[in-house]
C-alpha cells in the first residue's frame, strides 16, 4: 500500500493494489437548456485511453466531470471504485492537465510545481524527493529556474504533465495536450504521455486523430454529447476496411469529386491530384482500394452519424 | 498543509505590484501626516488664558450652542453643508429667511433680533486674543437660551426642519449633534488631561490614537486592492482549474491566501507605527517623561488590525461572489460613505469602520468610550471572519462539487 499526501488517517489515502479503472453509467450534464452529454456510459482501464470528437462535442465537459469541478446532473461515474461525488477522496487519485495550462507567471517550473505539490498534500520531504524527480522525467530540470511567463508552449505543457503526476495519481486526465506544439513537440509529449501510462489510467482527450493513433489502443468517439464509437482502434478501423480507394484525377475535377465523395486526403501534383476517397462502394473505376487509417474511420464514423449519405 | 501555504501565499504577495503600490501610498500618506512634534505636552499653567477644549454631553448646553449658530448662520444667509462629503455653500432667500428665523423663535421662546442683540452680543464685540484656537472656541462657544419647555426630542425635530430647508449635510443634522459639545477647559480638567496623557497614556498611547486615525482612513479602501489580486490571481493566470482539481480544502487555500494578505499588510504598518514613534519616544525622554515602548503598536494591534481584516475579509468576499474587480467600487462606496458619515472626528465609534480619533490625548474622553471602541473593533473582527468563511464557501462551490471542511489544515 502507498500512502501519499497525508501522514496518517484515511484522508488521501488510496491502496495501488486498488483497481485503476472508471466507471461512466448513463451520465447526463446539461447546462440549463443546453445538454452537453447525454446518458453516456463508458469502462476505461488501465493504460492510455483517447476520447476523440469535434469541438464542442462534449470532451471538456466529461473531462471536467471527472476532475469533480463539475457537477453531473444523472448518472453514476466512480473512479477506482469511488463515487465521483466524494471529491475528497477523488481528487488525490486524479492529475488534471487543462486545455489551456497555466500557472502564477511570475513564479519559476520548481516554485509553481512545489506550490502545486502542496495543493496536493505532499509534505517537505515528499516534495523534495519528487519535484526535482518530475522535473527531469519532463526533461525540465535544466530550465528550473524559467520563469512560467517566460516558457514556450511545449515547456508550459511538460510542466502541466509534471504537475499532473507529481502526487502519483491513478488517473490522468489531458485535454488536448497537443494543440500548438511543433511536431517534434508533440511526438516527444506523446511519448511522454504513453510512459507514465504504463501503470495507471490516461486519459487523452483531442480532436487531433493522429495523436490517438500514435498513442492509444482504446478509444471512444464522441459527438454532441453522444458516445459514438467505443472500442478499439483495431475495432473502428474495421468500420472502414475495403471503403478507403486512392484514386488520380485532374485537378479541374477536384471540386466535383468533393461534393460528391467524402475525400480524407488530396496530394496535388500539376495538373492531376490523388485523392483519398472513403465510399461504401468504388467510386470509379479506376479508384484502387488502400490501407485505411484512423483519421478515416473517424471522419467514416462522424459523416456516418451526420446523415451525410453522399460518399455511401 | 496551512502554514506551507500560508509561507507560499506570503513570498507570492512579496512578488505582486499591488502589494508594494500598498506599502508606498500608506507609508508616503502616514508619514506626511505624522510631525513627530511634541508640542501638545505642556504641563498646563494656572495663570493660562485658554487650555484648550474637551467634548462634553450636555443636552441643555447642545441645544443653546446649535440655537446660537443657527442664529448667526440665519444673520449671515449662508450654509456650509457636505452633501455626500463635499462642501456646498447654501444661499437662504427670504422666504426660507423667514421660515429658519419662526424655528429660531419657536426654540428660544424670543423675537429673532432680540435672540441676535442679545443672548448673541458678546459674539460682535471685538476680541483682543491672538491665540486663533482660543478665538474659534470663544465665538463657536456663544449660547442663545432655550425656552424652558423645549425638550430635547422636540429640539431635534426643529433640527431636522431647518434641514428641509438648507438640505443635507448641515451641522443641524441631529446625528451630528452625539459627539457632544465642545467646552474649554479648566485648569483642573487641563491638569487631569495632562496626567491622564503622561501616566495613562504615557505620552506614545496618545499620540499612538493620533496615527491609528490617520492610518484608518487609509486603511478603510487601501488593503482592497492587494486582496483583490490575490482572490483574481487564479483568473488572471488563468490557473483556476489546475488548482481547483487539487486535493487542498478551499477553506485551507482561502484561509491561508486571507492570513497571507492580512499579515502582509499588517507588517509596514505595524513598522510604520514602530519608526514613528521614535521621535515622540526621544522628545518624552528630553521632556523627562516616562514614555510607553508600545504606546503605538497597542493601539495599531486593536485599531488597524481589525480594519485591515475586515477590509481583506470583504475583497475576499466580493471577488469570490463577483469573480471580477467590481468589489473594488462597492468598497470604494463603503468607505467614503463610512468616512463621510461620521458625526465627528473624535470618538462617536458607533458601528463604523473607521474610527476616527482626530486629535492629541484626550485621554479622559477616550476612556469614557474605550468601551463603545471595544465593541466596535470585536465587531470588526468577528465580521472578517465571517466573510472569509463565507468566500471559503463560494470557493468552493466554483470548484465544482468540493466540499469546504475537508482535508487537513494544519497538516506540515
């Protein structure tokens, strides 16, 4: 058994032999009028975890819902087995990494995570071993010193992954974690985010689909507060297969093809294009069926959902 | 877990703006005000012409003092009134001449012109003193005799008639007339005033009152504004839900950011008060008085530090319940409408949160209303608590479902 935070008593205090998981049965959140999820349910285990969807359809909130900052209007969520509603005893087990991260700008990566680390209940010697500790695994401890109005937008996002881990939760929650970092960024962040999630729950919420792929085997689709797609990424790929062609075309059809298909990808080369095509059938004859990935049964899924038959 | 924080939130107030706009408007006003001059501690002489004046409750002397300056105030045509705090001369034309000189009659049971050149002649006889207090006392101190079946009710209710007529914030208001009534002083009562300030006061309490006064004012808007950025810090760095996710209590976080600000606060006054109180200390000694070590920092304590908490505490409130700065103005109105509405300078402690003490010593009266001073500043205190307890609670209702009492405060 691991205690962390609070030196005795059962305050904060959770077993690592407790199940990792979350349970999300028929949960409803409305805001007023506005229903931003609608009796969703879902099982989540250990290891990475991506909840995909549009903006606005419903990420933030469920995420938000989890982190106890909002409150549910139905349905049950418990996290390791304890009602969401008992916040006290949630909130040790949960690291929170926000949309948008931020901290005390004029407070450096080590005072910002200390102060966090506080807020968490680690005491000094506790604090001590783990911040440098954090610091390093997010390949910070040589900008220690930076100041949080001075960091870039990577930096800003490794120290919000630092701050999510350093109480040693069982479930991390990252909402979009990757908007606004170069490339090498953001593989570096995935990577990150696929290490510390060997022995807990992550959970990834994007709208970018190529972060999913890299980093999750399970996933959830979700779209105007509706569950969509729940299973695996082998599970949503089989959705799409023998319905992704590749085709070359003049590029004075493009405009054409578009209307009439659901096109994933256009490679312009002069005065043809090859296109990626998503269609129940071939859409012409010389079109040649091709691999399907993720971002294709995504938008096969979505477009699927809207109604949208003109591709099918 | 608390004192953690509360060592957090105080190197966090030592990197904010606001915090140091804080320490240099107090210091810079404080200072301008404090002289450090000693000339108030004369031991009186018995062959003095004027000793200066003391506030008394006489309810008869009232009524014939107010009757007088009603009186002259009619004879000249004009008003000082302070609407809303500022000075506004009022012009009486004849019609209203006329109504205030019936109120002048009806009170004092004479004709207007035989209450003028009569119970007031002394007031045009030219007068030979140079001292210009002694002057003021001498033509404020002018008596026009009431009609022996005038109560004091029935006095007030001619007050506030002769109110209706010149408009608000006339010296006729009847609130004004609880400070009590200025008299000059005997050469017993200067006596007894100047033991009180040497042996009771020892010489620093009464000065200390002096600076607690001045500091108050200040004090009653000033400590919003570091408080107000310390409730909208989270916002402004748009940190809220990485915080609010944590497993701290919001009454630990609020409480300790509250006693972080408080005692920030608290430190360049209390400083203040113990820098200035050296010369007041050195010219005691050179006057062969025994002077109190802490004449100032007692009173601070018991004066400004409940002003202080209960100025935070309310910041703490209002931008919890506003999330915004519009606190700021509904403190700002507090304030000025507490400074504005106090009957007198000295003493009338009443509820308010400034207490106003606007002068050296007066000992003796200061005694008379240590209780009434007491109980307002115990006031003060309890409130303050009440409105962190109550910003604890908005918190933690913006953290979502977070409870208020829970976690461990004084974990290390």
């Amino acid at each position: 058994m691991i205690r962390i935070s609070t030196k005795s008593g059962m305050k904060g205090e959770f077993s690592y032999s407790m199940k990792a998981e979350i349970a999300i049965q028929n949960l409803t959140k409305r805001y007023g009028d506005k229903t931003a999820l609608k009796k969703v349910s879902l099982e989540v285990e250990q290891g990475m975890f991506g909840l995909l969807g549009p903006n606005g359809a419903g990420k933030t909130t469920l995420m938000r819902v989890l982190t106890t900052l909002t409150k549910k209007t139905e349905g049950e969520v418990s996290i390791c087995g304890i009602p969401v509603e008992e916040s006290k005893r949630i909130r040790p087990l949960i690291g929170y990494l926000p949309q948008e991260f931020s901290m005390y700008g004029n407070m450096t990566a080590q005072d910002a995570l200390d102060y966090l680390a506080v807020l968490s209940g680690l005491n000094k010697e506790e604090r001590k071993k783990r911040v440098p500790l954090m610091l390093q695994k997010v390949n910070l401890y040589e900008q220690r010193k930076t100041k949080v109005k001075a960091m870039s937008g990577g930096m800003k996002r490794r120290l919000g992954i630092a701050q999510a881990i350093i109480h040693n939760p069982k479930v991390i929650v990252v909402d979009e974690p990757t908007a606004g970092l170069d490339p090498e960024e953001r593989v570096r962040f995935r990577n990150l985010l696929c290490e510390i999630a060997l022995d807990r729950i992550v959970i990834l919420s994007t709208h970018i689909v190529g972060d999913i792929e890299a980093t999750c085997e399970n996933i959830a689709v979700l779209n105007e507060g509706e569950i969509l797609f729940h299973g695996t990424v082998m599970e949503l790929l089989k959705n799409v297969e023998g319905k992704v062609y590749s085709a070359e075309v003049a590029v004075s059809e493009l405009a054409g093809i578009q209307k009439e298909y659901m096109v994933t990808g256009i490679l312009n080369t002069g005065s043809t294009a090859s296109v990626k095509i998503v269609a129940n059938g071939r859409p012409f004859a010389d079109a040649k069926p091709i691999q399907a990935d993720v971002e294709d049964a995504y938008l096969y899924l979505m477009h699927g959902k809207r109604g949208d038959e003109v591709c099918f | 877990m608390f004192l953690t924080l509360f060592g957090k939130e105080c190197k966090m107030m030592l990197k904010s703006v606001s915090y140091y706009i804080f320490v240099i408007v107090f210091v810079w006003f404080i200072s301008s005000q404090m002289d450090g001059s000693l000339s108030e501690m004369e031991r009186p002489k018995p062959d003095q012409s004027f000793y200066g004046t003391t506030y008394v409750q006489d309810k008869q002397l009232l009524m014939e003092r107010k009757l007088a300056e009603l009186t002259l105030d009619i004879y000249y045509g004009n008003f000082s009134t302070y609407p809303l705090g500022f000075f506004r001369n009022v012009k009486i034309n004849d019609a209203e001449k006329q109504q205030l000189q019936k109120i002048v009659e009806e009170c004092s049971g004479k004709r207007f012109d035989d209450v003028l050149y009569g119970d007031l002649a002394d007031y045009f006889t030219p007068t030979e003193s140079e001292d210009m207090e002694e002057v003021v006392a001498r033509t404020s101190g002018c008596q026009v005799k009431v009609k022996e079946s005038l109560t004091y009710e029935a006095f007030c209710e001619k007050m506030n008639q002769v109110c209706d007529i010149v408009g608000a914030g006339s010296a006729y208001e009847p609130k004004k007339m609880e400070r009590g009534v200025s008299v000059p002083m005997s050469y017993e009562q200067a006596v007894e005033e100047y033991q009180a300030m040497t042996e009771k006061d020892r010489v620093t309490g009464a000065f200390g009152r002096l600076f607690c006064d001045y500091a108050s004012v200040m004090l009653a808007i000033l400590p919003v504004f570091p408080a107000m950025a310390c409730v909208l810090k989270e916002k402004r760095n748009k940190c809220s839900e990485v915080i609010y996710a944590r497993q701290a209590s919001s009454i630990a976080v609020v409480f300790s950011r509250y006693l972080a600000c408080v005692v920030m606060m608290f430190l360049p006054v209390l400083i203040s008060a113990i820098v200035m109180q050296q010369p007041y200390l050195f010219h005691a000694r050179t006057l062969g008085l025994s002077a109190d070590l802490f004449g100032f920092v007692k009173y601070v304590i018991l004066w400004l530090l409940p002003e202080i908490m209960a100025v935070t505490a309310a910041a703490f409130f209002l931008g919890q319940l506003t999330n915004g700065i519009f606190g700021i103005f509904i403190q700002a109105v507090w304030a000025y409408g507490d400074l504005m509405s106090a009957a007198t300078l000295v003493g009338s402690f009443g509820m308010r949160l400034v207490a106003r003490w606007n002068t050296v010593g007066q000992t003796v009266y200061f005694e008379q209303l240590k209780g009434q001073f007491l109980m307002n500043r115990g006031f003060y205190a309890v409130l303050s608590l009440l409105f962190v307890l109550s910003a604890a609670l908005l918190y933690g209702k913006r953290r979502g479902n977070g409870g208020l009492l829970y976690g461990k405060v004084r974990k290390a």
